[in-house]
C-alpha cells in the first residue's frame, strides 16, 4: 500500500510543479521587460523557406495539413489580430522559394523569418547602435517597409513595418 501512496504523492507534487512553474512563466511573459531594447519585434510577419520544387511542396503543405494557397501559387496568408488591439487586423505571411533563389542572404540558409515591428527607423538605428550588421537598403511596397539584418550567424532576418491594416 506504501508504494501506492508514494506514487500518488509523486504523481500530485509533480502536478503541483507544474501548475506553480505554468503560473510563473504566465507572469514572467505577461510582464513587460525590466530592461531591454525600446523597440522590440511584434510578431512573426513572414516564414519563407526553400525547395527543390516549390509548386510540388506547396500542393503537399494544402493537402495534407490544409494550408490555403493563394491562387494555387506557394503562398499563404495567415490573418490574425493584434493582442491587446482586437480591431487591429494582422497577418502572416507563408511562402516557399526555389531552392535557387539567393533572396535569404549568402549564409546558405533554407530559411528566413520577417519580423513584424511598429517602427523600422528606430529599430534600425536602435541595431546600428548595437553593432548588428543592417542592410541600408529599406525597399517599400503595398504591403510597407521593409529592411534586412544579419543575426551573428550569418542568417538574413528581415524586419517589416506594416502599412495600415496589415
């Protein structure tokens, strides 16, 4: 009976870790930084990735887990909204790239993330002040601005301040 007993206290002093651990990480990510950047990212804008046949992949990716393609090219658009800002619409942007394409930097990476940030300006200057290699290029389009980084391993990161509505 003994080894019931200590298998039950186990099994309800592992529960309880975890609820008091969940409850902290809930705290520790609902608080705002005690110290950090003033500008920050806000979100994932875009996951981009590469394959030998993009078209193939993308076909696989809306038949097998539902991914809606965009006019049946390898794209998708993720809506969402703002946390804390529910009339703020947003999105996400999904797209597969040749294997080719030289589009994610020359680090060789099969991946690239877009992040979403409400000011690029001062994000850049903020980065620049931090030593981080920025791209002077900021390209705009309907969508709004954008500019490139490179994290400290070589990876394109691009950054993406959204127009309106995006």
């Amino acid at each position: 009976m003994t080894k019931h007993l200590l298998k039950a206290a186990l099994i309800v002093a592992v529960f309880a870790a975890g609820i008091f651990t969940g409850g902290v990480l809930m705290q520790a990510q609902s608080a705002a930084p005690a110290a950090g950047p003033a500008e920050r990212v806000t979100g994932i804008g875009g996951i981009f990735f590469k394959a030998k046949d993009p078209k193939t992949l993308a076909a696989w990716y809306r038949d097998a887990l539902g991914v809606a393609l965009q006019d049946g090219a390898p794209l998708s658009i993720f809506a969402w909204r703002e946390t804390g800002e529910p009339s703020k619409p947003a999105h996400t942007a999904w797209s597969i790239f040749p294997a080719t394409t030289k589009y994610f930097g020359a680090g060789g990476s099969s991946c690239m993330l877009n992040y979403r940030v409400r000011n690029l300006d001062r994000m850049l200057a903020q980065l620049r002040a931090l030593g981080v290699q920025v791209d002077e290029k900021i390209e705009e389009d309907f969508n709004g601005r954008f500019a490139s980084i490179v994290d400290p391993e070589g990876n394109k990161v691009q950054l993406w301040e959204p127009k309106e509505g995006y």
